[in-house]
C-alpha cells in the first residue's frame, strides 16, 4: 500500500483584484510586472515530497527595476526556489523563479510568494498559492 502517494491541485494565481496573469502597480493600476503562467497546477506528489514549477515575471514597464523575493515563513508548504531574477530588470526583459508545493499533511494550503520592486517592500506584489493535498483512496 502506498499511503504516503497523495493527490493534490495547487495553484498560484495573482492575487486578488489583480489582472489575469499580471500583477498590480501602486502606481495608477500600471501593472509594472506580469506574472506567466497565471495559473500553476501541480500533479499527485507523496508527502514531504516537493514538486516545482516554473513562473516568468516580465517588466512590461518603460525603466529598469531591481526586483527581490521576501522570506517564505519556515513551516509553510510553499516555498521558492532558484530564481534568475537576482539582477536588473530592464524593460521587456523577463526572470524566472521556481516555485514549489511540499505538503506535510492531508488538507488544503494557502500561501503567497512576495515580491518587493525597487528594494521597497511598499512597492510589493504577491502570486497567491494554493494547494491541496488528498489522500488516497484505499
């Protein structure tokens, strides 16, 4: 018997009130930053058991930004991974990051990777994260 096989949905979508795959500016609703794919959905993994995709964020602004991803909380199942988004990012010019679901127990999960444009964290943004784990049928 496999009991540790699980089966969830997790997604990251841009948070609320935000444009379908882009992220919202404080800056006069500009959305300076785009989020793709909008969408994450990841596949059946087993317990403590990380599974990862991908997300490009592109700068759809006319200036170049720094842009810096905030701490994930420790005991959450969500974190992020390897990222090309440590330099500058000139205008039209896109990074990645990779963005993981490790779930530790049956249920659902929430979370938010958090990036700040600038060196501000009042210039922050967040892809909201979702996930699910179910346990298998027996």
């Amino acid at each position: 018997m496999r009991g540790s096989l699980i089966q969830f949905a997790a997604t990251a979508a841009v948070a609320a009130g935000f444009a379908a795959g882009a992220a919202s500016s404080s800056e006069a609703g500009v959305p300076p930053v785009t989020a793709s794919p909008p969408l994450l959905q990841f596949t059946s993994t087993r317990l403590d058991h990380a599974e990862a995709q991908t997300v490009t964020l592109t700068n759809v602004s006319k200036r170049s930004m720094q842009l810096r991803f905030l701490p994930q909380p420790a005991d959450g199942p969500f974190g992020h991974g390897h990222s090309t988004c440590s330099a500058g990012l000139a205008p039209h010019e896109s990074c990645w990051v990779t963005v993981w679901f490790r779930p530790t127990h049956w249920g659902p999960a929430t979370g938010r990777l958090v990036y700040a444009l600038d060196g501000s964290s009042s210039n922050a943004f967040q892809i909201r994260l979702i996930g699910e784990a179910h346990q298998p049928p027996l």
